[in-house]
C-alpha cells in the first residue's frame, strides 16, 4: 500500500489531569485522520508501557473511542501511543507518539484518611485553612516523583514550599457520599536529597462551605480529611513512598477565613499555633476515581480598564468583562495594613459597588445580603495575596484600605474556570451580533467552574435545567465531553430513590435523604429532570461517544418510569374538577406534580410601572398552576429520547416499547391541549415554541401554529416573550416554518426584553432578567446567568448556516444552510468535528452570495444553496460555490 506522507493528528485519550492526561485501567482512544488518505479504511496501534513494546493491534476504521485492546493496566503505569490509519489512498505515516498515566488505581491506596485538629468550630463561613505536613528524608536524587491526592474539602499542595502543579479549586465538585476524584502531579524537581517537607492547606471548599442563595451549609459531612501518597523512584533505582499517616501533623494557617463563597481572609502576621496530631481515619471516605474532566485553572490575568476612587480609602476597579475568579493584589502595604476586596457586577450612580440585587429573600420576609469578601492583613514582608481557597463572580472589585495608600497597578483579576478547550467560532459583520457572541461565551465560560452552574454569584448550583438549555450550545463551542460526563455522574449518585432526578448537582442540600425538606416537593421538574436523557444524548450526537448513553441508561429509564409514573396516578385539580374519573388519555398528561414552568419570562407591569413577579406576589397560584402541556410536552422528548437511546445501545424491545409509549404520551398531548385549528391551550409564545421545536403538532397544523407564533410576536410589538425553556428554540422555529423575517426582528430588536438590549446597556455576560439592568439603570438578579444566551446556536445554525444532520452523529453528516440576516454582508465559522474542522463562509457581493465550505475526512456536507440548489460533497474536500440571492 502507498505511504502518504502525513500523519493522524489530535491523539487524545478520555482522560483529565493537569500537567499530564491521567486515566484509569482501560483507556479510550481518539485521533484526527489525516485527510490526504481519503476515506478511512481502518487503523493501526502501537503502544509501550514503561518503555516496554506491546504488539501492534489493528482497528476498524472508527476513529472515536477506540477501546484499549491490550490487557488491563496496572497503577503509575507511563503509557505512549501511536497510530497510522489506511485509507481509499494509501496509508499513513505513523502519528507522533501521544503520552499519559495511570493514576493511583482505587485498591492501591495505601494511605491513611488525616483530619485536622480542630479545637473549636468558628461556624460555617468563618472557619480557618488548616495547615497538614510531614517532614520526610531521601538518601538519593530523585529521577521521579509523582504526587496522588485527594480531600474531603478545598487543598493545596506543597512540596518544600513549592505549589504543586497548575488545578485549582481541588479536588473539586462532586457528590462526596459517592464519588470523589483525586489528582496526580509530577513534583520531581521540588524534591531534593536530604530533608523535605510535604504540606497540604485545607479548607471546607464545596464539601462543607456554604452554598445557594442562603448560604446553607453543605450537608457531606463535619470532619475535613485528605489523603496523600508520594511515590518517589531515586536515582539508585530504590522506591520510597511517603503517605498520609500519622506521623503528619496539623496546624492553624494564616488563612484564618475561608469559604468558597463568602470569601478569604488571610492574615500575614499571624502567629502560626503549635503542631498537634492529625486525627487519623475519623473519616471513611468514598472510592477514589480519576476525573474525565479538564481541570479548573487560571485561565487569564487582566488589569483593570479603570480604577475609580469613590472615597479617601475606597476606589473601585473595574475589569471590563464580568467573569469567575479572584483578585490578586501585590501591594500590600506596610506591616499591620488591612485591605478589604468586595466583588460584585454593578455599580450605581455613585461609582461605588452595589450587590443589592444580588440579596435573597426568605419566604419568612427576612433576607439573605449577599457578599463575597476577601480581606488581607500584611506583615511588611509578604508580597502578593492570593485567595485561592475561594472563587467569585465579579467585573468590579472594592478595596478599601486605611492608613496606607494603595497601587492600582499592583491590581489584577484572574480568570478561573474550567480549562476547555475551543471548538467553535463565529464572526460575522454586525458587530452587534459578535458582541452578543461575546457575552454569551463569557457566560458560559463564568459558570463552568468543575461544574456547569447558574451564576457564580447568589447560588452557584449546578441547576440541571440550565445545562439542559445551554448543553446543544456549549457542544458548539468547547470540548465538553469530560466535564459533562463528570458532572452527569453527581447527578446519577444524587438521583432520588424513586427515579426523581434532582434540581441541581452535587446536591449539598441532600435532598434524597432529606424528603421533608421542601426543595424536596419541588423536585422532579420537567426541563430539569430531563437534562439526565437530554444531555447524554447531545454529547452521544456531538461527539459519536456511546459510553455516555451506556453509563447514564439506568439512571435515564429510573426518571422516565417516575415520570410515566406520576403521568398515571397524579391529576391537576382542574381536571379532577373536570372530570372524578380520569379520561383515557390522562394517563399520560404529566400534570400532577411540581414543574417550574417556563420561569424568568418577560415580566409585566402594574398599572403604576412597577414589575409584576407572580411567583412573588401570589406564589401559591404560581406553584398550582397548571403546567401540565409543558410537563407533557417533555415527556414525550425524553421518552422519543430514550426509545433512540435504546437503539443505538441495541436494546431493541426497550427501544420499540419506548417508542410505542411516546407515541401515546403525544397522542394525549394532542388530545388535551391541541385545538383543531392549530392553537394550543396555553396559547403562549413558548408553548407554540416547545410544540413545533419537539414535533408535537402534526403536518397540517404545524403553519397554522407557526402563523399564531408570529402572531402572538407581533401583538407583543414584535418582542419575545419567552423564558426560561423555550427561548433557545424561538429563532430556529421561526426561521424553519418560513419566518425567518420575523425571526432576525427579534434578533435585532434592542428594547426590552431583547437580547441586543443587554448589549446596549453594556452588559459582558448574559443577565437571567430580560431588564438585568432596567431602564432607570437599576440591577436585577443575577448579571451573569447563561440560559437565554442559547440564542447564539442560531448564530452558527442559521446565520453562518451549519447544522448537523437530524440522524447523525459526530457530525458524520451536516448540511450548510445559511439564512442571511438583512444587513449582514458575510459570515463565518468553524467547528471541531470529532473528524476534523469544517469551516464554513458566506459573503454576498453584488447580491451572489459566494460560499466556501471545508469537509474533513468521514463527513459528509449537503449544500443548500439561496437559488434552491442542493449538492452533496464527500469530505475530505473543500469547496467554493456562487448563488443568487433570492428575491
């Protein structure tokens, strides 16, 4: 066979890990094929573990998720790997060898659970980062050495002072009964011949700090533990292991406040306390496993765009771009200087921080004031302060200092989130358009902190309904394969007994075990129940992944039967008003249970001006209304959803079973809420929305509801009037049912509530109110909240035109369609297939719309063209085509 001369590229494994991917005993393997071998005719692997060759394996022609094919692999075990594919052209060079380890497998840990010496309990939100060492000795320079660690709260750790590696916020979210990940790291050049000192900082971190808008504590456990195994290889070919026991000791840190929401304090001239024992195995942790996902770290520094001094010793800078993070500071004054750093997204008239908006109200009437404050105390000596045993929402930071001037320079914000990696792009030439782009992005990017939440600010929970909007974006624009799978896999440990999937994830409110709790009745939610069938699928149909359906069915048929359940012994009381026997088709309306609806739609307004939240003014009406089309409606999505998910994992009677079942849970829809002439009974933008987005309005009726959808629009004065659920779906519906002209007016309309009003009004992440900042110029809710940002998917799907195929997967098949906004001369995109980029641009000139598209290898592109042309295009190809624009 012909030696083409390129290579596989992109060689990656499943796993996460800091300075090296870190995986467990049976890896999965993925690569790009080169594109000048044609369509790929199969592959070929090679592998040495510790340097040691294992046979070549030949695989077929995927080129996703290859399984490892050799034995299993053991602890530490360093693995390289390669691979050469042959295809319709010849075969390829061999790819660059690609690197990983194994880390600490769950039966080899040795090391003991240490806790800190605790003398007194400060409270949640108040208590100090414990300081846990021991002193060890090494005969012989070392040729490697590999640190495995892990913690019941937040750590840091040292080795002779220096920081092990680059992760932040260890070892992360999760749901600490079940699951909990540890991390490796290559410290071999901070240990040294002679004495050494290995030290872990830690506080309660996300295990028992406070969480949500009311600062409850979380609920996994009262003792904080770590464990700790250093694994050295000396130059002498000798092994040493040093492991947490109880020779380590603990201490009081000068980190004497930390909590991952309210804030850090470290004093600098504290006087470290004496060393006592660490308590030893007060804890019995849960298995250790290695996360999939990227880990969270500093992503970016930036300066201020502006420092605004409000007062002698307050100024308030401003970082341009709301995000997630903290504020580092490396002017500290001299000894004894106090400086007091507030974060928050507005600032009023004044100039000055305003976080009002970001207080919570009890049901009682008391109220909940938000903060996040980092303070720091210097000795003279220290140089640079660095929270990072906290994490906070802002754009502004306060500092207030007194006695001591303050250095705006010596002032930077750094970025922490989740390090993914980019797969998409967009530009286009209204600028507008790029902003909202923009934003959109940053918001997303604010709340993925280890776990996809709803705003780095009040709550930072992990909702499961905004993953479940957002989750078709966010595949757009980042390899989010390992993050979700982590985070879907606190969702499986806190589903509830009875199927019900909980409302956020990790749950530290323990909701499954604290049923009388009254989060717990309104658990079980349509919308949000359903991101455990909704979002495994969308990774199955972005990245080609099967595992992900496999390792979530259980979890995704425990929902559905609950679901299915409740459809057939719980009834609204209207309809039991209606009727005492249920009607036939009954069974199937999902009406008889807690949904949040909608939520967040647009907010009218009282007589006097004033906006009118009827969950606040009348929350019993709200929470009994009859939300039964929307429950239903979801219904019927999931279990369509898990019929396919069925197939594909070759279940075929629970395939044919689901699927029958579906079709009865639609009929019902219909049946209830269906007119004849197409109008729903809710009558709503939304509902007419959610019924043509999941194909629940037969043919002949599906233009008469889109015409009663522009109808609805246009008596609203052309705006929107959606919410929550239904609003990423408003522009693609309109735009395929032939209203793409109304589509692209709510696109640009800029009064509220409008998306390009958030522009205007200089917003930098996407606001949950559609008057995040009103009119008056007053805040509302939370600045940063990304769920109505899934507008942007119309951006990439209908502006520059790229779509996936309905039964693709890995974008195997896409089509390019572009629906050109009026005013837009050109636009452009990129994605990452799991094969490769397809790059697609549009330009119109002299009304010819000129369009160029890139194919990689396995995909194949349907062109559709303005003048009503349509070709097919084999990948790998790139090609250029010219359309008339149509009239």
């Amino acid at each position: 066979m012909t030696v083409v001369p390129t290579a596989p590229t992109r060689l990656r494994t499943d796993g996460g890990g800091d300075a090296f991917p870190v995986t467990g005993a049976a890896p999965r393997f993925s690569w790009w094929p080169p594109a000048e071998v044609g369509r790929v005719l199969g592959a070929e692997l090679e592998a040495r573990v510790e340097g040691r060759a294992l046979q070549p394996v030949a695989v077929d022609a995927g080129q996703q998720f290859v399984a490892w094919p050799w034995p299993e692999l053991r602890s530490r075990q360093r693995v390289e790997w390669r691979v050469r594919v042959a295809g319709e052209r010849g075969r390829s060079e061999w790819s660059a060898w690609a690197s990983f380890e194994v880390g600490l497998l769950e039966g080899d840990w040795e090391a003991r659970w240490i806790s800190p010496h605790e003398a007194e309990d400060a409270g949640h939100g108040n208590r100090p980062a414990h300081r846990l060492s021991v002193t060890f000795d090494v005969g012989d320079d070392v040729a490697r050495a590999r640190l495995y660690s892990t913690a019941l709260g937040l750590y840091e750790a040292f080795v002779n002072g220096s920081r092990a590696g680059t992760a932040e916020l260890l070892p992360g979210s999760t749901s600490y009964a079940e699951t909990l990940y540890a991390q490796a790291f290559d410290v071999t050049g901070a240990v040294r011949a002679g004495s050494n000192r290995l030290e872990l900082l830690l506080s309660d971190g996300w295990y028992r700090g406070q969480v949500g808008a009311f600062r409850i504590p979380s609920g996994w456990g009262d003792t904080l533990a770590a464990r700790v195994e250093l694994h050295l290889e000396l130059a002498d070919g000798s092994r040493r292991v040093v492991r947490s026991d109880g020779n380590w000791t603990s201490a009081p840190s000068q980190i004497v406040r930390a909590d991952l929401m309210a804030g850090q304090s470290t004093d600098f001239t504290a006087v470290p306390g004496p060393a006592a024992p660490v308590v030893v195995d007060a804890v019995r942790g849960p298995r250790i496993d290695w996360s999939p996902a990227p880990p969270v770290r500093v992503v970016e520094t930036r300066r201020p765009v502006s420092v605004r001094r409000v007062s002698e010793t307050v100024v308030v800078a401003d970082f341009g771009q709301n995000a997630s993070g903290w504020v580092r500071l490396s002017d500290l004054g001299p000894a004894g200087t106090r400086t007091v750093i507030d974060h928050g997204e507005f600032v009023g008239p004044d100039g000055d921080l305003d976080t009002r908006h970001l207080d919570s109200t009890h049901r009682e009437g008391g109220r909940t004031e938000f903060v996040q404050r980092d303070e720091v105390v210097s000795d003279g000596v220290a140089t640079v302060f660095e929270p990072r045993h906290t994490v906070h929402g802002f754009q502004y930071a306060r500092l207030e200092r007194h006695g001591a001037p303050l250095d705006p320079a010596a002032v930077e914000m750094r970025i922490v989130h989740t390090d993914l990696r980019p797969t998409g792009t967009f530009a286009c030439s209204d600028p507008d358009l790029n902003r909202l782009h923009e934003i959109a992005d940053w918001s997303f990017r604010g709340n993925a902190v280890d776990v996809p939440t709803d705003c780095p600010t009040r709550e930072r929970l992990a909702w499961t309904g905004d993953y479940q909007v957002f989750a078709p974006v966010a595949t757009r624009l980042y390899d989010v394969l390992g993050f979700s799978r982590k985070w879907l896999r606190s969702v499986r440990d806190d589903q509830l007994d009875d199927g019900r999937i909980p409302n956020f994830a990790p749950d530290g409110r323990r909701i499954k075990h604290n049923l009388d709790d009254q989060l717990a009745m309104m658990t079980g939610s349509a919308g949000w129940g359903d991101a455990i069938v909704a979002v495994p699928w969308e990774l199955h149909r972005s990245y080609g992944d099967t595992e992900v359906l496999s390792e979530n069915w259980n979890a995704m048929v425990r929902w559905v039967e609950w679901a299915l359940g409740n459809a057939r012994t719980a009834r609204h009381h209207s309809r039991v008003e209606r009727s005492p026997e249920p009607l036939p088709h009954e069974q199937y309306l999902w009406d008889g249970s807690f949904h949040w609806g909608e939520w967040t739609e647009p907010r009218a307004r009282a007589a006097d001006g004033s906006r009118i939240d009827p969950v606040q003014d009348n929350p019993m009406a709200w929470f009994m209304a009859d939300k039964g089309e929307i429950g239903t409606a979801y219904l019927y999505r999931s279990t369509l959803t898990l019929a396919r998910v069925a197939g594909v994992l070759g279940r075929t009677d629970d395939a044919a079973r689901y699927a029958q079942v579906a079709e009865h849970v639609r009929d019902a829809w219909r049946t209830e809420f269906l007119r004849a002439d197409g109008r729903t009974a809710a009558d709503t933008q939304a509902n007419y929305v959610r019924a043509l987005a999941f194909d629940l309005i037969p043919e002949p009726l599906r233009a008469a509801a889109a015409d009663r959808l522009v109808q609805l629009i246009r008596e609203a004065d052309t705006h929107l009037s959606t919410g929550f659920l239904a609003t990423g779906e408003l522009l693609p519906v309109l735009a395929d049912t032939g209203h793409a002209d109304v589509a692209h007016q709510l696109l640009f309309r800029r009064t509220p509530p409008s998306w390009l009003y958030m522009v205007d009004k200089g917003a930098t992440t996407i606001w949950e109110d559609w008057e995040g900042i009103d009119e008056n110029g007053e805040a509302h809710e939370s600045l940063n909240h990304y769920s109505k940002g899934a507008v942007v998917r119309f951006l990439h799907t209908h502006t520059v035109g790229l779509r996936q195929d309905a039964g693709s997967v890995a974008w195997r098949a896409f089509t390019v369609a572009p629906v050109p906004p009026p005013a837009v001369d050109w636009a452009e995109g990129t994605h990452e297939s799991p094969s490769g980029t397809i790059r697609v641009r549009w330009e119109i000139v002299d009304g010819v719309l000129e369009l160029s598209v890139t194919v990689p290898t396995g995909s194949s592109a349907t062109l559709r063209l303005p003048d009503g042309t349509t070709e097919v295009v084999e990948g790998p190809a790139r090609v250029d085509r010219r359309s008339a624009i149509s009239a």
